[in-house]
C-alpha cells in the first residue's frame, strides 16, 4: 500500500531551508559554520520544516533596520524576526541579520576572530527564533548556557563579563556573550 494511503499518516513536510546573504562587501566569508549553527540549534529544538534566512550586513544597512523595527537609531549586532511557525513547533520561518562591521570591532576588542563574534550572533539570533529570552536574569542564564553548548561543538568558549547575574549583565540590546577559542586540551577532554 503507497504511503500516501496510509490512514492517519501525518502529511510530509518540506524540508528547512537555509538561505545565506552575505550583503556587505568589507569582509570576505564562508557560510557554513552560520548555516551549520543554526540547523543545528533549529534540529535540536525539533524544526523540521520551513525556511531562515541568514543575512549579514554593514553597520548602515543595520543601523536603517534598527531604526524601522525597533525604532532604535544605531546599529546593533543581530536582530532576529519570527515571521511563522505552526503550533506543533516543527515549521518555522524567520530572519537573522547580523552587522559584519559591528562583529569587527568587537572581535578586535575581545582578540578574537571576526567569524567567531558572527557566529555568537548567529547563534544569539537563532535561540531567540526557537523561544529563548534574554530580558530577565533568569532567561538570560538559559539562553548563556544554550550558547555555550551550540558553541562548544565549534570548539569555542564563551567568557561572560563577571557582573552579569548568572554570568554577565551587559544592556540587553548587545550580547553578554564573547566566546574565545577552546583550548585543545579541554577540545580534546570535550570529545572523550
């Protein structure tokens, strides 16, 4: 009997898909540790279906999105936009749109690399898609540890400023979060 005839066979969903805009021209990158980030953390929260857009932009192009959506007037690291999703959680469509120019001062202050501050952001933008908060002490806490473990499988640490309840207390329009190269002892102590 085809599958199609099946009673009560829940109807096929098409699959997640991915879509990566890279719409400045300062920095040269590669998307598939952005791409593999957020399939990873949309897999894990259980999002079989739909469509994200990942976009990274200059801080001209954030700043104009900030200001028509947040009605914030400077640019900002990540804005994330939930634009659907059904009931059962397992189709979503969204936006993540990151500043490569903001990632670049950042990442030269924290010493670390420009990919892995964007990462963070990606990262950032994409929990809160799935549900995660960074408003009160207590979300913030779940959504640092979520962070650390998507992270982790990229081989970085994060570090928290030492004032934030739970880890850092940075306003909540930036992230809290810089995440630094895991050592390869601890990579190595991760993966036993």
């Amino acid at each position: 009997m085809p599958e199609s005839d099946i009673p009560n066979s829940p109807p096929e969903l098409p699959a997640l898909e991915i879509e990566w805009s890279d719409r400045q021209s300062r920095h040269a990158l590669a998307p598939e540790r952005f791409v593999d980030a957020a399939r990873r953390i949309l897999s894990e929260a259980g999002v079989r279906a739909g469509s994200l857009s990942l976009a990274v932009v200059d801080d001209d192009q954030m700043h104009r999105l900030n200001r028509r959506h947040l009605d914030h007037d400077w640019p900002t690291d990540v804005l994330s936009f939930l634009l659907d999703e059904d009931e059962s959680g397992e189709r979503i469509e969204g936006e993540v749109i990151v500043s490569a120019d903001y990632a670049s001062r950042e990442a030269l202050e924290y010493g670390w690399r420009l990919e892995d501050e964007l990462l963070l952001y990606v990262v950032h933008g994409t929990l809160h898609l799935i549900g995660h908060d960074d408003h009160e002490d207590e979300d913030r806490v779940a959504m640092r540890q979520a962070e650390a473990r998507v992270l982790a499988a990229f081989g970085l640490v994060p570090r928290w400023a030492a004032d934030e309840p739970g880890r850092g207390d940075l306003p909540s329009a930036d992230i809290a979060t810089r995440a630094v190269p895991m050592p390869p002892a601890e990579r190595e102590e991760r993966d036993r």
